[in-house]
C-alpha cells in the first residue's frame, strides 16, 4: 500500500511541479513564491510540510517545528500523502473556479487546514497528546478551522470556504464529502456522549448543524442553516430548523 501510495503521489508531484513551472514562467513576480513553496522541494511531501509549517507557525521556531512534525508524519505513514492527493483532486474536481491543483495547495486554507489535522490525527493515535492539539489550536486561530485529533475523516473530502468550520471529537467523517463554511458537527451534552457519524458522498451546506448520536447516509445533502439532530437516510436532503427531510429516494416512515 505505501510502495502504492509513493507512486501515485509521484505522478501528481509532476503535475504539480509542470503547473508551477508555467506560473512562473508567466508571471516572474509570482514565480518567485512559487520556487519557493513548489520548485525548491524535491517531492509532494516536503513541499506540503513546509506549507503547513509557512501556515501554522507565527515565527521560524514555530514553523520549523510543524514543518518537523509533518515531516515526520508524511515519513511514518506514506498513505498521509496519498489521501493529501485525493483531497487536492476532489477540489480540481468539485470546484468550478479551477481546473489545476497548484491553486488549491497554495491559496485554499481549507486544504491546508485538513491536512494539518491529518498530521494532528497522526500524532494523536500515537499518543503525542499536547503536539496534536497544538496543531489544532493553531489551525482554528490561524485558518479557523477547528478539527479535533480524535476525529474521523475519509479521503476526497473538500472544505470549501473553509471558515468557520468545527468538527468535535469521534466525529465519523467517510469520503467525498464536501463542508462549506460555517458548519459545526460535535455532540449534544447527553451522556454518554456521543457524536455524528457522517457517510459518504455527502454535502453539507452553510451554516449547518449537525449533532448528538446520529447518522448521516451516502449521498445526502444538508442544506444551508439546517440543525439536524436525528438520523438523516442516504439519499435525502435535510432542510430547515428542526430539520425536515425531502426528495429521499424511497418513503421515510
């Protein structure tokens, strides 16, 4: 899996590195962040820790130290880069306002606010407690986004917007979901407590709230400001407050 995981991020590492090629070709300007943050780095993984660090760190103290720890995640487990990849290409694909990936990895906090958590999550399944909630403090001051450790997050997933997001701990987050900004999922304070467990395929618009011990199907939507506390079955759309479901593809008792 990992020898799987080199490959493939080899392959987008060229793509990227021809993009960042032409954008300084075209504008010197500009190319001189781009050799910077792409060209001078020998793969995908050194550039995206260094990212993460320029992002998160305040100081050069503070930025070489996530860019060390990043480093280190991305060495210890190559599947960190593969699933980096995916997250890239889910927005080149869902995304109208661009087509390449060199835009998202340098403009897109969101992006870079779920790969920190990836390193975050990382460390804190290896019982580096204080380094992971470090990485999530920072990234919710600096890029608003607040993603705990303990959560659970697939590939192909996009945080569009990317402001105002909060995701509580055990949170089940599948693949290819799309957030936008403003969304909160965490628990209710019933006890024990418990929190959402979102599928796949799954959109999840504006402003929305999701809580407690539910379930979200495969290819539901919820709509813009929508509170959602209970099960909402794949394929349906959640709007309004309480939430109410409409177009399920089969009848909801």
């Amino acid at each position: 899996m990992a020898e799987a995981a080199i490959t493939a991020s080899d392959g987008l590492w060229q793509t990227i590195r021809s993009e960042a090629q032409r954008a300084a070709a075209a504008d010197p300007v500009f190319g001189k962040a781009v050799a910077s943050a792409i060209l001078a780095h020998d793969d995908f993984a050194a550039a995206l820790a260094d990212l993460i660090g320029q992002r998160l760190g305040s100081g050069a103290t503070e930025r070489a130290r996530f860019t060390s720890f990043s480093r280190e995640a991305f060495h210890g487990e190559p599947d960190l880069i593969e699933v980096a990849g995916q997250d890239l290409r889910a927005i080149a694909r869902r995304d109208p306002a661009i087509g390449d990936l060199l835009p998202p990895l340098l403009h897109y906090k969101g992006y870079v606010a779920l790969q920190a958590w990836r390193v975050s999550n990382w460390l804190w399944c290896r019982d580096h407690r204080d380094a992971a909630l470090l990485f999530q403090n920072e990234a919710s001051n600096l890029l608003q986004v607040s993603i705990h450790p303990a959560a659970r997050i697939g590939s192909s997933v996009y945080l569009d917007h990317a402001t105002g997001i909060v995701i509580g701990a055990n949170v089940v987050i599948g693949d290819d979901v799309t957030i936008l900004q403003n969304v909160s999922i965490g628990r209710r304070g019933e006890l024990p407590a418990r929190s959402p467990r979102i599928g796949s395929n799954v959109f999840i618009g504006s402003g929305a709230t999701i809580l407690g011990d539910i379930s979200i199907g495969d290819f539901a939507k919820i709509g813009a400001d929508t509170v959602v506390t209970s099960d909402v079955p794949g394929g349906c759309t959640a709007v309004g407050n309480p939430a109410r479901l409409t177009n399920c593809p089969e009848p909801v008792a």
